[in-house]
C-alpha cells in the first residue's frame, strides 16, 4: 500500500522532524496518546501515571513492549530516549521543563523544574517520540515501538515499511508499505487517479468532484484545528479603535470564502477554536443590521 503524503522530508528522526513522519508512519509512538474522538489524553506508552504536587510524577510503562531490534522497552531506555530528545531538541526541553528522571524496572519518576499540572498532555507531542538511542542512525532509520520497521528511506521521496512481527498490540495487517511525498496537490490528485498512490492526503480540493466520481475511490473529509484568520497589528493607531476592528470584522464575508475560494470545504469559524472544544469560550453571537445611507447599503455588526 502507497500513502503519499503532502510535506516531504529529508530525515526521519522523531525527535527533531516536524512533519512528524516516524509517528505518522507507525515506526514510533509516544508515552501518552490523544484520543481520535474526544481529545482527551489516555495510555500508550505509559499505562498510567499520577502525581500528588505536580511536579513529582510517577509513570508505569506497559509491559512487554519491544522495540524493533528486539531490545526490551524498559524504564531505563525510556529515561534515555527522553534525554536525548531534549538535548537535540531546544523546543521539547523547553515544553517538557525535566529536572531529572530516575528509572526503576518499568517505571520512571520525573521531576520537573516547577509544579507543572498539564506535563503528561506535552507527552503525546510527536517530537517526544520513545527511540532506542542505542541504534545511532536517527535521520535514516530510527528504531522505535510502533507496528512498522523502517525498511529504506530515500530522502525527500519515501520510505519503505515492514510489519514488525513482535507488535505490543499484535501485528499489522499489511505486511509492507510506502509512506511517499509530493508538495503538489495536483500531483497527488494525479497519482490517485492513475493508481501509484493507494491514499492521498489532502489532494487538490479542485480535483475532489472528479475523485468523487471514480469507481473504488472514497472521498473523507473532516473538520480539523487549523483556521484562516487576519491577525491586526494593534501597533496601527486606527486598529486601536474597537469600532475599526468590528467594522473590518463586519466586511468578511466568510460564507462566501468558504464556499468559493474554498469550494465548500470549510466552514465558517466564529473564534479560533471549534465550540465543541471544552476550553472554547462562548463567542457572542452576532447581529447583522442594514441600513441605506446616501445610496450606499451598510452593513452594521452588532453584538448582542
């Protein structure tokens, strides 16, 4: 099977890469997992974990998980592949905020360097992935947990999968992938059609209707995190005035962008964050009012 991907990469170390392809794969996993459904974060790596003061905690790793050479995914190895995530990576050493780790058997007690109630959320971050540090080729073949071995990597094109036999969680169906790139959403639309991709991910939104329409394809779409948004520089004197910002607000037809520009595949946002999200803020709704003045037709936001 042949996914092709839409951000290309020149090394699969899944502690730096940020397209993320070592856990996308399925070569790595990460102690803490989001759930697909609800966003709340569950057991992976870890079984459990606790804290009393947030700041000690306490972590169970799931036995009898492997990594792919064989070698057996302990309290020690995870301690390890930590530390090194956060001696290569500036940006994790500074998500994580580690004083210490200590490793026990299967489990781990890290400290951090201040209470830091939300620690076990930063861990489902892709970049904190657990590796066997022992096995030094990072950027070409990482050895990780996950259902799939790295068979060949070619830089910037591919990378070719194995089924790990000894999966924690028993063995995948398919016995071998490819995990492809190509930056061109065209190109991806075309490989589908002519059959050298599998699965697409995000191909050209022109192309979706002619996809739709072919024999053996189905088309998935989802509502995701990602927005459009104007950001103002409040630096701007008139940008100061909230009645400019409102009147600026009032003029973004967001309907018709998303039903053009965006061919129907959006939909319109009243804040940054989808009101389904527990932390989603009420946004006040909106009024519209028209008013005809000297021959022009205005329209006023007003909020309730």
């Amino acid at each position: 099977m042949n996914l092709l991907f839409n951000f290309a990469t020149s090394s699969l170390d899944p502690n730096v890469d940020t397209s993320y392809v070592s856990l996308r794969a399925g070569i790595t996993e990460t102690l803490v997992h989001l759930n697909d459904e609800d966003l709340t974060i569950e057991p992976w790596l870890a079984k459990s974990w606790d804290s009393k003061d947030g700041q000690l905690w306490n972590f169970e790793l799931r036995e009898g998980v492997t990594f792919q050479n064989g070698r057996p995914m302990d309290g020690k190895a995870v301690k390890a592949s930590l530390e090194r995530a956060m001696k290569d990576s500036p940006a994790i050493k500074n998500a994580l905020r580690i004083e210490s780790i200590e490793a026990d058997g299967n489990a781990l007690t890290i400290k951090t360097e201040v209470p830091f109630p939300e620690f076990p959320s930063e861990l489902v971050h892709p970049n904190t992935s657990i590796i066997d540090v022992k096995e030094s080729d990072y950027i070409n073949k990482p050895i990780g947990t996950g259902p799939f071995a790295v068979s060949k990597f070619i830089p910037g094109t591919a990378v070719d999968l194995i089924r790990y036999e000894s999966y924690w969680d028993g063995a995948a169906k398919l016995e071998g992938a490819r995990f492809s790139f190509n930056e061109d959403a065209n190109a991806r639309s075309l490989a589908l059609e002519s059959g050298d991709a599998d699965i697409v991910f995000r191909p050209e939104v022109e192309s979706l209707e002619n996809l739709k329409a072919m024999d053996g394809v189905k088309v998935e779409s989802t509502s995701t995190f990602r927005v459009h948004q104007m950001t103002m520089n409040l630096e701007r004197k008139a940008l100061q005035d909230i009645h400019v910002r409102k009147a600026i607000d009032a003029l973004i037809d967001r309907s018709s962008i998303a039903e053009t520009i965006l061919h129907g595949h959006a939909e319109v946002a009243t804040g940054p964050f989808p009101s389904t999200f527990s932390f989603a803020p009420d946004y006040p709704k909106k009024r519209v009012e028209w008013k005809r003045l000297r021959g022009f037709l205005i329209r006023r936001d007003i909020r309730k």
